[in-house]
C-alpha cells in the first residue's frame, strides 16, 4: 500500500477545511471537505495556479447557478442546463481542470433555488476548501519536486542498468522481467510528469534565472537518457530472440551493453560530484559505439531467419549510446561551470 506525502496532506486539509468550517459555523461542511480533496496538488505553483482558476470558475459558477436557480428554480432539468453551460464557458476560458469543483459549487448554489445568502455560504464553503488545501500544501512537507526528481532518476538506473544487463543472456525469469519492465515503464513516465511541472514553471517565470535553465537542460537529458535504455529495452523484448543468432553475436551486444551502463552509471556520478578529479576519464565510449554497429552491421546475413531484426535491436543500442554521449558533454560543462564558480567564490544552488 502506497502512502506518499500528498496522501498526507489530503487528509490534513480535509481536516483543516472541516475545522474551519465549524469555526466559521457553516451548516454543513462537507463542501468544503470536498473542496479540499480537489484542491490539493503536486507543486506549489500548480497550487497557486489552480487557486486562482478555481476561484474564478467558481465565482462565475456561483453567479450563473444564482441566476439559473433564481429564474428556473431547482427542478433537475435547470440544473443540468447550467451545469452544461458552466462546462462550456469553462472550456472556452482555458479552465478544464478546474470543471469538476466548479459543478459542485453549481450544484451547491442551485439547491438554494435564488436564496443569495444560503447561495453565497455554499460558495464561501467552496473557499473555504481550496484555502484549506492551499495552506497545507505550503506549510506541510512542501513539495520538493527538483530533490524528489533526482533521487527517482537513481532509483530507475538502477532498475534500468539490472534489466539491461539481464536481457541478451536471457538470466531473469519471464514473469519477473516483465512485471521489472512494466514498473520501470512507469517510473519513468513518472520522471516525464514530474520534468512537465519543472517546464511549466520555467515557462510561467518572466525572467528565469541562468541556473534553472541549466537545470532544465540536464533533467531533460538525464530522461531523456533512461528513455533511449528503456527503448533498447523494448528493441530487445520484440525482436533480438526472434531472430538467428551466434554466440559471438550474443556477447557483442551483451558486452556492449555492459559497456554502456557502466559509462551511463559514471555520468551520473560526474552530476553528483562523487568522482575523483581524474577518474572520470577512466569509462569512456570513444569509438566503440560506433564500432560496435558496424560490427553489428558486418555480421548481417539476409539469409538467417530475422536477421533484420537485429539490425533494428543495434540501431537502438547504438541511440542510447549515443545520448549516453550528449548526456556526458552536458556532465562535463556543469563540472566546468561548477569549477569557474567555486574559483570566484559563487557557490550555485544544487541540481
């Protein structure tokens, strides 16, 4: 059973939402509780954003459905009238996340049937939620998505290095590569929403700092990276035992792949500063990438069964290396920048 810090925070400021309400003497609070469940997300500027949204949709909600309870009462059919055009005028103002709190409000407001003041108190129930939700997510645990992001990317290498180094010589069992497989596949779209939310801030920032552009670049890589592993994954899983192969042939893409594990397991440690000042050039990939597809290519024989199927198996061994490259460049400028920045005594924020 998973219990994470949002879980936390949700019930937190379901109890918050609650006690507030009591205090503010609101009739019935479940509202708000309600409110509060919607309002909680994963970073602190999605929290501001969607504080913002929710109060503007709802504030339009809450009038419409005044209106519509005002002029149609509350009879099922008039309810459901203002929620589709509460749905519609929400769409068209860019606000579809905020859609299924705002028909609760709807809803809540139109059972009042006109009577503004029972009205505006289930609105103010409604605040009282998103503020609940809002507090909590700053003051308690706030999210640390940066730290959090980096610590998963050494928890999917690890994932992902064991796999790879299992998948020519065939070791692990079915079922468990499969259910491995399966859990990396998620781990990593995790990563891929968690760098959605860095780039949604950058975006949003009117004059980003230098070093969170930085920063950006090398989380986009370190993905980027653990997805072109995943896909030699794959490469393998559908096509290398489909196809004749020699033992010889087995070791080159065994000893590759060991090869770029251990370089993709030394970038990361250049990242994390754990490398002595020379040894970080003692795993380099140099030509062998390239060696490595050729010799892949020379033993091509058209004439054994699936033989193109390797081909397709070194193309994506030969990518991830490749970005393994691109990702040890980036590795090598942040050292240099770190190295300028310590000699004019300007220490940088931590990637």
């Amino acid at each position: 059973m998973a219990f994470g810090a949002r879980i936390f925070k949700t019930g937190m400021a379901v109890t918050l939402a609650l006690y507030l309400s009591a205090l503010l003497q609101f009739s019935s609070p479940v509202g708000a509780a309600i409110a509060a469940i919607f309002a909680m997300q994963p970073s602190i500027y999605r929290s501001w954003k969607y504080f913002l949204e929710q109060i503007e949709t709802s504030t339009m909600g809450a009038i419409l459905a005044l209106l519509g309870g005002m002029l149609l009462s509350n009879e099922p059919i008039a309810i459901g009238m203002i929620c589709i055009l509460v749905i519609m005028i929400s769409m068209k103002m860019n606000r579809a996340d905020t859609i299924g709190l705002t028909l609760v409000t709807v809803i809540s407001v139109m059972e009042a049937s006109g009577q503004w003041q029972f009205a505006m108190t289930r609105f103010l129930l409604t605040l009282t939620g998103i503020v609940s939700a809002f507090l909590i997510n700053i003051i308690v645990l706030p999210p640390k998505p940066r730290k959090q992001y980096i610590q998963q990317i050494e928890i999917v290498f690890a994932s992902l290095s064991l796999l790879l180094r299992t998948a020519v010589s065939h070791e692990m069992k079915e079922s468990v590569f499969r259910d491995e497989k399966n859990g990396l596949e998620g781990a990593i779209k995790s990563l891929a929403d968690k760098y959605s939310l860095f780039e949604e801030e950058q975006k949003q920032l009117r004059r980003a700092k230098y070093s969170h552009t930085r920063q950006m670049v090398v989380y986009k890589n370190l993905l980027f990276s653990l997805q072109k592993g995943f896909d030699v994954l794959e490469a393998i899983d559908r096509h290398y035992f489909q196809a004749e192969r020699s033992e010889a042939t087995d070791q080159l893409f065994d000893r590759h792949l060991e090869q770029l594990i251990k370089y993709h397991e030394h970038i990361l440690l250049k990242f994390e500063d754990k490398l002595k000042p020379n040894s970080a050039d003692t795993v380099l990939l140099g030509d062998d990438n390239d060696h490595f597809l050729e010799a892949a290519i020379h033993g091509y024989n058209a004439e054994k069964s699936g033989q193109l199927r390797l081909s397709i198996v070194a193309a994506a061994v030969y990518d991830y290396g490749y970005q393994l490259e691109r990702l040890d460049k980036v590795a090598e400028q942040m050292n240099r920048l770190l190295t300028e920045d310590k000699e004019t005594h300007n220490v940088p924020e931590k990637i």
